[in-house]
C-alpha cells in the first residue's frame, strides 16, 4: 500500500485530523500505512504525524473507522511516469521521439513562467476554538486575557463570547482567523494549555477556509 502524500497533505492544510474534530482510526489507518516519517517539506503531513504518534499506545482503542483513511492509500505504487517515457511501446522512431520532447518541454517552460509570474493567494482559515476552564470558580476574565496575550505572525484574534455548559460552569468560545503556512492550530492549542490555572483543556469547535 501507498500514501498519496500530496493530496493528504492539501487535505490537512484547513483540517486537524483524516476525520472529525479527534483522532480517530482514520488516522490509525494512514498512519500505519506510511513506511517512515514524511518529508518535512510536507508541512501539513508531518504536523499530523507526529500529533498522531504521540496517540500510539491509544491506537486501538481510538474511535470510528478506516473507511475515511481508504481515500488517501491505494493498493499499489504508480509506475513512475519517468520510466513510462522512456519505454516506446508503439516504435516510434528516435526524430517523432525528440520533438515530443522539445515541444514538452516548450509547454513546461510556458507553465512555470506562467506560474511564477502569477501572484500567490495566502490560505487562510476561520478557526472557532473553544476553551474550557477548570470549575465555575475559574476567573474566566483572566482566561480570555491569556488566551489573547499570544501573538504570532499569521495570527489575529476576533469576537468571542462565554457558553454555559452546566453546574456554573461556562466555557469561552473564541474566534480567530490564521495563515495556514505560518500557524499550527495545533502547537496553538498546547500554548494555550499551558495556562494551566485557567485552563483544563481547549477544542476546535469548527474551522473554515476562507
């Protein structure tokens, strides 16, 4: 089996996990089909490997199904397009072979000129992020004063409100917009975690691409 690394990749640039808010065995299913960690260029995957490694003892006992999995693996390797080019299946003689190139790589050249020149869209994503406080004596003022006090490039925070979820105790619901290439809602999330007198624990309650 074989990960399509590309396409799980643009998948989890505006997702945290293969399915859901939590991981599931959608994750497990990927995860255990990639033979070793993903190039770090692949900033998405490798975001979510590790995120998913850190649940290994938990693997079992995770969730849900694979079925969401099954679309980012496939059966079998593609055969490499290189080696496909360089087989002449119809006999083709060596001048008809020459101008397929030349006139490849005229296209190729016209793409990528074309490409570059075109400006680059910023990804950016409407992330609502839910904060839970320890008990109904939390200082929720001070929560959300925490909460607000990180900044970072690619981060802006905007309205918020408090919910009630019962016996007293009201969560903040806050919600902000960030650059996809420059934050990680998830090393976002542990920095809030770390104002460990207010927090108990943070979820993203929902996350669009804008």
């Amino acid at each position: 089996m074989s990960v399509d690394l590309s396409k799980l990749d643009q998948h989890l640039a505006t997702r945290t996990y293969v399915e859901g808010y939590t991981p599931s065995q959608a994750d497990v299913h990927v995860f255990k089909a990639l033979p070793s960690a993903p190039d770090p260029s692949l900033v998405n995957v490798t975001r979510w490997y590790k995120h998913i490694a850190s649940y290994a003892p938990e693997h079992a006992s995770l969730s849900g199904s694979s079925k969401a999995g099954e679309a980012f693996i496939s059966s079998a390797a593609p055969a490499p397009a290189e080696e496909d080019d360089e087989i002449d299946l119809f006999g083709e003689d060596e001048e008809e072979d020459e101008e397929a190139e030349r006139v490849k790589a005229e296209r190729v050249a016209a793409y990528n000129a074309k490409k570059a020149n075109k400006p680059k869209t910023i990804a950016k994503s409407v992330v609502t992020l839910e904060v839970k406080p320890w008990d109904d004596e939390t200082d929720m003022e001070a929560l959300e004063k925490s909460v607000r006090s990180i900044e970072k490039d690619g981060l802006v925070w905007g309205s918020s409100t408090l919910v009630a979820i019962g016996y007293g105790i009201k969560k903040l619901q806050i919600t902000l917009v960030i650059e996809d290439e420059k934050i990680s809602t998830d090393e976002l999330q542990e920095e809030i975690a770390e104002f460990e007198d207010y927090v108990q624990s943070t979820d993203i309650a929902a996350m669009q691409k804008l």
